[in-house]
C-alpha cells in the first residue's frame, strides 16, 4: 500500500521506553495461557501491532441470522431521525423506509478467510483484509482515504478525519452520493444496528463498542435497482476523530453486506496503547498527572480493548512511578515472605492486579511454593506445563485464576500478580480483557536508580 507524508498533527503514541526494564515481565503477560475456551465461534479476527505477526489465523463463519429479509425481523424498526445538527444537509431529505431498512440491517452469514494486516492513516491504525484485496490510500483535506476493492466487486472506503467536527464529512458525503445515483434509500437506526452488529457477533459482546457509536453516530442504506448496487454511509468518532465509511456492495449478493460491519467495527489502533489525551499537569518525573487511553490484550483469534482514565503513580517504598486507573485504589499487604501492592478497580468486583517485592531471604525456587502457600491455591491447579520459570498460572472453580510474571532487579525478586475471582465467569475473552492495564502498569514503570532495594 502507498503511504503519504503529511503535516497533519496527530495523537501520540505512549512511549514504550518506559519498558526498557521490564521487558520480560511484557513477554510473560502475553504468554500467559488461559485454560477456558471461548463456548461460541468468533466472527472475526481483529489484529494489531507485534501480536499480528505471531498470530494464528483461523476461518470461522459468522453466527448470524438469516440475510436479506429472510425469517422474522430480530427488532421493532423505528423512525428515530438523527440530531439534525449531526447529519450533513444532503442526507436530511432520506426518509425512514422500514422494509428497506429490515433488509439493510439484517446482514450475513458472512464467510471470513484468514486476513492480512495493513496499518492506514499514516501508520496510525491498522485493519485487516484478505490477501486477494487491493488497498489504496490517499491524503484528502484534514485526513486520509483509504479505498478496498474486493473480489467480488465490492468496494469499500474508510476516511478518518483528524477532526471529528470538521466540514470535510459533509463534503465527502456529498461528493460520494452525487457519484453514486441510487433509486431507494432510508436510514438505519443506529441503536438497532448496533445491536444487530452484537447478536450476530460480529462485534463480540464484550467488546468496547460504545466509542464507534457514538451520540452522533448515523447510517444511511441506497440502493440502485437499475445498477443493480447497494450503498452505504456510516459516520461515528472514533479514537477522538471522525470514522466515515462508504460501502458499495452487488445488490444481488447480500451475504457479502456484512462486510461493511466488520470494517466499521475494525480499526484499531497499530500500538497496542493508543493515547487520547494527557493532561497539562505533570507528577514529579515530568509525565502527565492523568492520561485517557486504550489498552488492548491479544488473543489468538481477537483483540480486546478497554478505554481507562489512568493516573500517575508513585510507589515511594519500593522506588518506581507508573500509571494505574484513575478510580483504583491501591493497598499494601505484607505476607509471609513478600510485600504486595493491590490495585483494586471497582468495576472489576473481586478480580485485582498487584506489583510485590519477594524477601530476600526467600529462593527463586521457593517462590511458586510461597504464592500457593500464601494465596491458599490449590496446588494441583497451577500450570506445569509452562516451560518459562519466570511465570506460572492458576485456575481453579472454587479459588478463582491468575498468572504470576517475576523479574530480577538489582539483585531482588519482584512481581505482577493478576486474580480473576471465581465470582466472575473466567472466560478466555476476560481473562485476556483484564491483561490491558497489568501490561500498561509495565509499559509505563520508571524505577528511581536513586533508590535502594
């Protein structure tokens, strides 16, 4: 794919310097194994950064219902006109066609072949289409345009525009409309095709995907039954910019429709920690006071991200500072033979994350035999078929699950510990889910080399 130069000014990516010293501590989070599988097929595969590369890649079938109109409709359609002030001009004059709308909304089965990763806008986010597809990108006014042609005549275009509010969306808008004449269109109601995009998993449930449809999200359908075409427009702010997508489908080959879907719904950022915004306030080594990010966990099959406020932290006894939820509260326990730092979340119930010292008087080899003793785990639950000795995990019904990563420094034993309560239900996707921020707390660590361990 073509890349452009641009002078735009974009958001900035975390610096990853922060993990110079916890290097391996990163490798064993993504590592960490999970012992329960996934009790439905994944519709999609969602990949970026350093995890696409090592990835494997299945083929899997999207479990939705029946296309084109076929069976009963999954929803009440409803008439629910768009806040005026966030549709362009041109689409205002579209009417609610209900019939229309039922066919337009209910999208799939839709067949998906392994993927290939290509990162867009600059290198700033990353999608991923099949290798047979033919990927064009170019710099409009105030952003890029990136255009995918498929096998089967499909087109599809994704703008991001750096400024969610800007003019250009109308612009572009119309100038897509005037080259594609249409004979029927309506508009979709966005919640229902937020909850159809859901239930036919095509967006898994428990993915963050508030953000791609947001308060001044709008999807209008056109159709061209002399063309024999199908059109979309799809416009939400994503990632603190403006995410418009144009479809342009075979009228006739409705199981392919799902597609559009898939790529409204995956472009990720191609940093595994995508910065927002940072505050002007700075903690006592210079870094913002709070930042709002995404952090994503890799799976084999999917990425999962979790937008966090996160505050500066600084662990004076053990001499580091880092970044950990804005809404966390953090606790010291002294155990027998360790010291840990529990960074309780609410919304996470009973799960947490901590960051620990081990005595010095206690033998690396003594150390899987401590957390057993001290967390009461049962020991036949703990892995053995990890080869790696610097991490080991757990899972139990009754005790819940976690993983333990150790690093040395300075000649001491420390550790990240993440507990996922038997009180939630473990499944593969959370446990993957809750490995964002533990992993953020590692990228951003700064040790004092002042201090003395």
């Amino acid at each position: 794919m073509k890349k452009q130069s641009s002078d735009q000014d974009y958001v900035e990516m975390s610096d990853q310097t922060y993990q110079k010293s916890f290097h391996a501590f990163k490798q064993g989070l993504a590592e960490a194994p999970s012992r329960k599988n996934k009790p439905y097929l994944l519709a999609g595969l969602s990949l970026t950064g350093a995890a696409i590369a090592a990835t494997l890649l299945f083929v899997s079938t999207m479990d939705a219902p029946s296309p084109n109109g076929q069976g009963d409709a999954p929803y009440i359609l409803e008439d629910k006109k768009q806040d005026e002030n966030s549709v362009p001009e041109i689409l205002e004059k579209v009417e609610f066609q209900e019939e229309f709308a039922k066919e337009a909304i209910e999208r799939g089965p839709y067949f998906l072949s392994p993927l290939q990763p290509e990162t867009i806008h600059h290198d700033e986010f990353s999608i991923s289409t099949n290798d047979d597809w033919e990927i064009k990108e170019q710099e409009i006014p105030k952003g890029t345009k990136t255009t995918l042609i498929g096998p089967n005549s499909q087109e599809l275009t994704i703008l991001l525009l750096d400024d969610p509010q800007t003019d250009q969306a109308s612009v572009e808008i119309e100038t897509f409309l005037n080259e594609h004449p249409y004979t029927s269109s309506t508009e979709l109601p966005i919640e229902q095709v937020r909850e159809y995009v859901i239930d036919a998993r095509v967006l898994l449930s428990f993915d963050d995907t508030q953000f791609r449809f947001d308060d001044q999200a709008y999807m209008y359908s056109f159709k061209n039954d002399e063309t024999n075409r199908l059109f979309d427009v799809f416009s939400s702010e994503m990632y603190g910019k403006r995410l418009i997508l144009f479809t342009d489908f075979p009228l006739d080959e409705p199981d392919i429709w799902a597609q559009a879907y898939f790529f409204m719904t995956r472009v990720y950022p191609a940093e595994s920690t995508y910065v927002l915004s940072t505050s002007e306030e700075k903690g006592e080594d210079g870094r913002a006071l709070t930042k709002d990010v995404f952090t994503a966990s890799f799976g084999v099959s999917s990425s999962y991200y979790r937008r966090t406020t996160v505050e500066w932290y600084e662990n004076k006894e053990l001499g580091f500072s880092t970044y950990i939820p804005q809404n966390a509260q953090v606790e010291k326990v002294v155990h027998n033979g360790m010291m840990e730092w529990i960074v309780d979340v609410p919304e996470e119930g009973p799960s947490f994350y901590s960051f620990g010292k081990i005595d010095q008087t206690i033998a690396f080899n003594d150390i899987k035999d401590l957390f057993i003793s001290e967390y009461k785990i049962d020991e036949k639950s703990v892995s053995k078929e990890n080869e790696n000795p610097f991490t080991f995990d757990y899972y139990t019904d009754e005790q819940g699950s976690g993983y333990v990563n150790l690093v040395e420094f300075k000649g001491s034993w420390y550790f990240i510990h993440r507990h996922n309560s038997s009180k939630e239900v473990p499944e593969d996707s959370e446990i993957r889910e809750f490995m964002g921020m533990p992993s953020y707390f590692l990228d951003e660590l700064v040790w004092n080399e002042e201090q003395e361990n």
